[in-house]
C-alpha cells in the first residue's frame, strides 16, 4: 500500500533535499497521488566499504521505501570498473570486474542497516553489468550519437583539467551515459543521488525522455519523465565533502569507537547539516539544536550527540553506546600527562605535525609511524598521510607523546 501522509511526503522533500528535476511540484504531486514508483540509487564499488555519503542517499531512499515505493540498489560491477570522473583532478584507477564484484561482497549488509531488503516491499539489488555488458559497439555509436561532445566538456572538473592542461580520456566520457542507460534498462520512475551527481542523473532523464533510446532500448519501448532528486552534500567549512576520495570518509566498516570519534573531529560549523542528513533526529529538535549554538552554547555537548545519533543510525543503538562509553573512558578521562605541550604547526598536515613536534626526525620516519599505527588523532588511528588536524586536536605518538593544536 503506498501512503500519502502529506507530513510524511513534505518531509521527503524538504529534508536534506538540494534540488528536484523537474521541479519539486512535479515530485509532489505524484507522490500524492498514490502512484506507485520505482527508483534507484547507484553505488560504484571502487572500495570495499559503503561511507556515510552513500548512507545519506540511503536515508532518503528509506522514506521512500516507507511510503510504500519500490526501491532497487544497483550495484556498479560494470561502470565501477571505470570509476564516475564527477569532481576528479585525474582519472580514477580503472578496476577489473573480478575486483569490483570483491569489493561489493559487503554492500548489502552495510546497507541493512538502513533499507529494509526483507518484508513486503524488500529493496531490489541489482548488477548495471547485467545490460552494460551486453550492449555492442554498434549499440554505444547510436546512444553516443544524442549527445555531444560540448555537453560532456561543460562539466566543472573538466574545465578545471583543460586550464591545469591535465588529461580528459575519452571513456570518462562514457560514463554518464552508461550511468544514464541504468535508467532506460531497468525503466524507473526516478533517481536518487548526492548532488554531485546531477549531470548524470539528469543524463538518465534525457535517455528516457529520448524516443529513439526508448524505443529501442527501453523496457515499454516509450519515453517517461524521470524525476531527480538530490541530496545536500556533507562538507566540511572549506567545502570539501566527505567522501573516500578526499580522505576524510567515515566508512560503514567502521568500528563504532572509531566511527563515534571521526565524527567528534568534524568541525562546529557542520554539526546541523550532519543532524539533518546522517540522523533521523526529527527537524524540529533540529532547529533548536541550531539555536542554542547561534546563543553560544558548547558545540562539544552538541557533537557529543551527533556522533551518538550517526553511529546508531548507520551500527545501531548498542554501537552507538560503545562508541560514547569509549570516547568518555578513553579520551575525555584518560590517563594523558595533566599538561600537554601546545603546538602552532606550520602546516596542518600530520605529517608536518609529527616533525615539528618532535615526535620524529624526519617525514619519511613520520610516514613509517603511520603506516604502522602508531599515530592517533583524539585517540582515532591515523590511517593515511593526508590526515589533518585543527585547533583543539591532541596528537598522540605511542603510548607517552602528546601535542596539542592551537
């Protein structure tokens, strides 16, 4: 049964919603309607782990789900093999399909934590290597043909490469439109994705509003409006989203210690975004969250309650106790020398960070105590050389070395 509590559908569309395509009435009104949609997230399995970016598009996807839609989690066997160019400096790393398929072997459980693949309206998951993979060359000059070369250019990080002089290889150009097939093979109502993904998604919209594709390719061999809704993105101040491509993603695979204290790393000015995307704490609680911080309240009693409410919502509620009664008893009552030096690095790098606190003679000796763990940020393992700090971080070494930013 689909329902159509307009309190539920306005919360659909408001919340964490950047924009959608083609415009939000015409969302709405289907979904007031009662009719019953299919639609889709796709989740390229470049890396063995979901992150909570995917899960912020999983929690959208969920409301729908609860609504009643039917919602199919694709999984990207084929185009992750390629890797979406969407805001990269340089191509990404091409995988085989072998490695692909190793990498998802998770996915669906990281995600049941969120969507619901039991029951009577189960998520679908399916493989885009189950049509990508059977389309000819023959069938890729025609699909290629409704589209230009200026439409794939525009693209900001393909400006960014031309003026930086960087390459742009031509089956980086593909991958919208193997993206924007998904659509027309599986013949859906709509899509879901991080805005990011606009010019795919919206790629997608063009096949299927394209009766020469539709009528060769589609399932009802018609052209049908697609809708795109996309979600905010969780950035930090300088704008950087989280993500595995910048380093800074906190994985489904997580621990829930170190789940809870990466979070508790996140600036102060993304604590409200991250209420509203990553939790399921109602608005309302939300906006007087926000104003007891605009009235000068401590962001550290406010993060302490993000980091409990993301870890229950992506590990559970026990989890979520773990992670709490860890980061109490092991960072804010543990045994740390009662005076710990200050430091005003010169760059904010761990790397720097290590050497000009003293901790190691060199940068190459600073990376050898990375890569063996032995580097800590508010007692979260280091796990790569492009960590950064902030003011207000403690840097452990071992057991007995400790700096403080300032």
């Amino acid at each position: 049964m689909i329902s159509t509590d307009p309190k539920h559908i306005e919360e659909l569309l408001s919340r964490g919603v950047e924009n959608v395509y083609p415009k939000r009435d015409f969302l709405a009104a289907r979904l007031a309607s009662g009719t019953h949609l299919t639609l889709y997230t796709g989740y390229d399995p470049t890396a063995p782990s979901l992150h909570i970016g995917h899960g912020i598009t999983m929690v959208k996807l969920r409301q729908f789900q609860d609504l009643g839609h039917k919602i199919v989690m694709l999984i990207g066997d084929f185009t992750g093999m390629i890797g979406d160019p969407t805001d990269k400096g340089t191509a990404r790393k091409t995988l085989t399909h072998d490695e692909c398929v190793a990498n998802a072997k998770e996915y669906m459980k990281q995600a049941s934590a969120i969507l619901n693949f039991e029951g009577e309206n189960p998520v679908e998951v399916r493989y885009n290597g189950e049509w990508l993979s059977k389309l000819t060359t023959s069938d890729w000059l025609e699909i290629s043909s409704n589209f230009t070369v200026q439409q794939m250019i525009q693209r900001d990080m393909f400006q960014k490469r031309l003026e930086e002089e960087k390459p742009i290889f031509v089956h980086e150009f593909l991958y919208p439109l193997m993206q924007g097939f998904d659509s027309v093979a599986m013949n859906v109502d709509g899509e879901v994705g991080g805005n990011d993904q606009t010019f795919n998604m919206l790629t997608g919209r063009d096949m299927m509003n394209n009766e020469a594709i539709m009528s060769k390719y589609g399932a009802e061999k018609k052209t049908k409006e697609k809708f795109v809704l996309t979600t905010k993105l969780l950035a930090d101040d300088s704008g950087k989203k989280m993500s595995k491509s910048e380093g800074n993603a906190i994985f489904l695979s997580d621990s829930p210690e170190d789940m809870f204290g990466k979070v508790m790393r996140f600036s102060d000015g993304m604590i409200v975004n991250a209420f509203e995307l990553a939790t399921r704490v109602p608005m309302s609680e939300i906006e007087s969250i926000k104003a007891e911080l605009d009235g000068g309240a401590n962001p550290r009693d406010a993060k302490l309650r993000l980091a409990f409410e993301i870890t229950k919502t992506f590990l559970g509620e026990s989890a979520a106790e773990q992670g709490r009664d860890h980061f109490k008893s092991v960072i804010q009552e543990k045994d740390k020398p009662e005076e710990i030096a200050d430091l005003t690095p010169s760059a904010y790098d761990i790397v720097t960070v290590l050497v000009e606190a003293g901790f190691c003679k060199s940068k190459s000796e600073a990376r050898a105590q990375i890569d063996g763990k032995g580097v800590r940020i508010n007692d979260v393992l280091v796990d790569g050389y492009d960590a950064m700090v902030k003011s207000g971080d403690v840097v452990q070494k071992g057991k007995r070395f400790f700096v403080k930013i300032v």
